[in-house]
C-alpha cells in the first residue's frame, strides 16, 4: 500500500471527524455532515485527485505522474465504496434486530397502507413522466416506475434513529413499508430489464454482475419470469429468517455473550444471507435488514451486549463510510450535463409530490395525525445509492438515455440533502403533537439506552 494512499486515507478519515463535529455547532445532522465530506472529495470539487497529485512524488519515480494519480485515486474509490457497502450491510442488519416484533404486529394496518401508496402512487407518477416523453417504450416506463417506488432506506432509518422515532409504532411502520417498498420496486426493476432483453433479443445483459438472472438468455424464462421471480423472492424471506433465527440461537448457546468471536460468527451470518439474495438478484438492502430481522429476537431476548458492540462497530466506523460514498456520488456537473431541463423539472416534481401525498394519505387513513403523515411522506422522498444503481442499470443495459439518467443524479441531489432537516423542522412545530401519539411499547430497549 503506497504512502500517499495512507495519507490521503488519513486526510479523509480526519474531514469525517472534522466537519461533523464543527457543523453539529449549528444544529446540522450528522447524515448532512457526511454527505458533505463525500461531496467535497468527490467528482463536485474532485479533492481526491488533487491531492493524489500533491503526494504523487510518494510513488514510483518510473512511472508517469498521471497513472500514479490515477491508481491512487481508483484504489481510493475502490476502498471507500467496499467500506460503504459494508456500512449500508451493517446499518440495514442493525435496523433488523432492532425491530419488536410485538411491535411489528402492531403497526400491521399502517406497513401495508403505507406498502400500498407508497409503492403505486410513486410508481403510476413514474411511469406518467416517462411514458410523456417516450410512449411506446414500455420497458423504461416500468424501470421508471421502479425508481420512483423505491426508497432510501439508508437515510431514513439513521434519521428516525437520531431522533429517537425508530422504536415508534410511527418509526416501525415507516421502516418496515420501506424494505417492503425495495423488495417491490426490486421486482419491478427486474422486470424492466427482462422485458427489454427480450424486445432487443439480447441474450445477456450488457452489464454482469452476481446475480444469476445476469448470465441466463432472456428466453429462457419466457412470460413466466415475473411469478418465477416472486417465487424465489418470497421462498428466500422465509427461509432466510427461520434459518438466520435457528443460527442465531444456536450460536448464543455455544458462545458466552461477551466472547469476540460471536460477533465474527454473527456477520458472517449476515454477510452470508446478503450474498444467497444478491445471486438471487435480491438487493444487499433486502438481504441484511432479514438477516438482522432473524437476528432480533436471539439479540434482544438473550444478548443486548451483542447488539451494542456491533452497534459500535457500525456507527463508530463503518456507516459514516456509507454516507460519504453517497455524498461521493452527487455529481453537480449534472445540472450542466442535462439536455433537457423538462425531464428534469416533471421528474422532481413528479416524485416529491407523489412520495409526500402518498405517505401523508396513508397515514392519516391509518390515524396518525397530520405532521406524523407529512413526516412520512417526506422520509420516503431521499433516492440515493439504490437508485443511482438502478438507474445505471437502465443505462448500460440501453433502457435509459443519458437525459433521463441525468434527471435521475440531479433528483438524487435535491431529494437528499433538505430532507433529514426538513423533518427535524416538522417535529421541532409539532413536537407536543408527536408526543401525544407516541405508541412506544412498553419495555423496549430505547435508542438512548444503547448510546
């Protein structure tokens, strides 16, 4: 590992300690506060490059300054992305063993309303702003649809965390409607893509990756693929919890609760589980919050020790990687790049009001009140790095133009960074009012009790 890469990963490693620290003078987020780090050194300032340039006299005297430059620069990437991957795996798994499943069953009425109009009112608003522009392209209007259905839930599980909502009957509906809504809108990206394959006759898609549906002919499956799919989707859940669960016991019972290779034993659970639905084709997010989910109760029954050391792990290392590298991808060469400033304007109005109207709906038909239904429908509005993902799916595999695709980079920026202080703003008006209807079951282990 080459001196200059150490450096520069010590300069970045002390900008995440740094500009948190100082903006939390100022009542900024956290969340807000890694993002930014992430913009700084990403493509908007390009920090990274400019200082691989500064340390490149580090490097290898035979080789041209530019390549040194470049590797250094790539190997960083390459390092804050797996970290981030990593952070996003334990962040989703730690909201899984969170999760009460007393409350759970209480909040059943609100998940599948929320499930519902968050998932369809984004979806049909997606479909009606591609299908404006490009009619008869069937195959983006679902992709579409399916990145205006799917949610961030790596930005709304840390804010509903900070403040102190995640042990809510409000907290527990909006979190679990959220990987209910992914798993939706993973389907339906699914579906986009085998469509398209089929209509262009490609056998393959253009871009491999783990999942098997990548490296099968796209006539293999037929008209057949959308109920194979959901079968091995459904098939997964189930197992992955019951097996996750029996594992989780298992090892409780042949491990003290404070042995350190019982944490090793337990992610490697998790990032088994997370492997099984990637070559399923089932998001990383999907895969570790039932990992954690079959994990909550051997955690929260028998070992809360466990569960606040890989909290520690998670929030004292791994997830502000997570942030960052979100931050690393908001390109704001975007809103020079776009073509089409119409697309752009019908895709973020499309989507905010289509994500605020649909939570605000079902909540209130569920009887939370007002700011508890505008809170929701704003939570539900950040699209980030699942998103950004899809969408680069549609790009390579020639389903979106690259003004769609700019429209899509462009809404991950303004959806992203108001919304963890607009709803810090809602509950600061309303806070008597969230107290009110605060439905925290009693006896559950608080977030500050886990600090």
């Amino acid at each position: 590992m080459s001196g200059s890469f150490l450096i520069l990963f010590l300069a970045f490693t002390g900008l995440m300690g740094l500009i948190p620290f100082v903006l939390r003078k100022f009542q900024i987020p956290q969340v807000i506060s890694l993002l930014l780090v992430g913009m700084l050194i990403g493509p908007g300032l390009n920090m990274v490059e400019h200082i691989a340039g500064w340390l490149s006299f580090l490097g290898d005297p035979n080789m041209p300054k530019a390549l040194i430059v470049k590797e250094t620069a790539d190997n960083f990437q390459m390092v804050i992305d797996s970290l981030g991957s990593l952070g996003l795996m334990l962040l989703m798994a730690l909201a899984g063993m969170e999760a009460d499943f007393k409350l759970i069953r209480s909040v059943r009425k609100p998940v599948i309303a929320l499930s519902v109009f968050t998932f369809l009112l984004p979806a049909i608003a997606g479909y009606w702003v591609y299908w404006y522009f490009e009619p008869k392209d069937l195959a983006g209007k679902l992709l579409y649809a399916s990145l205006f259905a799917s949610h961030s839930v790596g930005i709304v599980f840390p804010v509903m965390r900070e403040l102190k909502l995640s042990k809510t009957r409000f907290g527990a509906a909006v979190l679990i409607s959220t990987v209910v809504t992914d798993i939706a809108s993973i389907i339906l990206l699914a579906v986009s893509v085998q469509l398209h394959r089929q209509s262009t006759h490609v056998s393959h898609m253009v871009v491999k990756g783990m999942s098997i549906f990548d490296h099968v002919s796209a006539d293999f499956f037929g008209n057949s693929f959308v109920p194979v799919f959901l079968g091995i989707v459904i098939v997964y859940l189930v197992v992955a919890v019951v097996l996750v669960t029996f594992i989780g016991k298992w090892l409780n019972k042949i491990f003290q609760p404070g042995e350190d290779v019982l944490i090793t034993f337990v992610i490697l659970v998790i990032l088994a589980t997370v492997i099984v639905g990637e070559l399923l084709g089932i998001n990383l997010v999907v895969g570790a919050f039932i990992a954690g989910l079959g994990l909550s109760q051997v955690v929260q029954q028998r070992d809360m020790l466990l569960f606040r050391r890989m909290e520690s792990i998670g929030y004292g290392f791994l997830i502000p990687f997570l942030f960052v590298s979100i931050g690393m991808e908001m390109d704001f060469t975007a809103f020079g790049a776009s073509n089409s400033w119409m697309i752009v304007i019908l895709t973020v109005l499309g989507l905010i009001i289509s994500k605020v109207g649909s939570g605000f709906i079902a909540m209130r038909s569920c009887g939370f009140n007002s700011p508890q239904g505008l809170a929701a429908g704003l939570m539900t509005v950040p699209q980030l790095s699942a998103t950004l993902a899809a969408a680069a799916i549609g790009k390579e595999s020639g389903i979106l133009t690259p003004e769609f695709f700019n429209a899509i980079v462009i809404l991950s920026i303004v959806t992203t960074l108001p919304v963890p202080s607009l709803v810090r703003w809602v509950l600061a008006r309303n806070k008597r009012s969230f107290e009110e209807a605060d439905y925290s079951v009693p006896g559950a282990v608080k977030d500050d009790v886990l600090l």
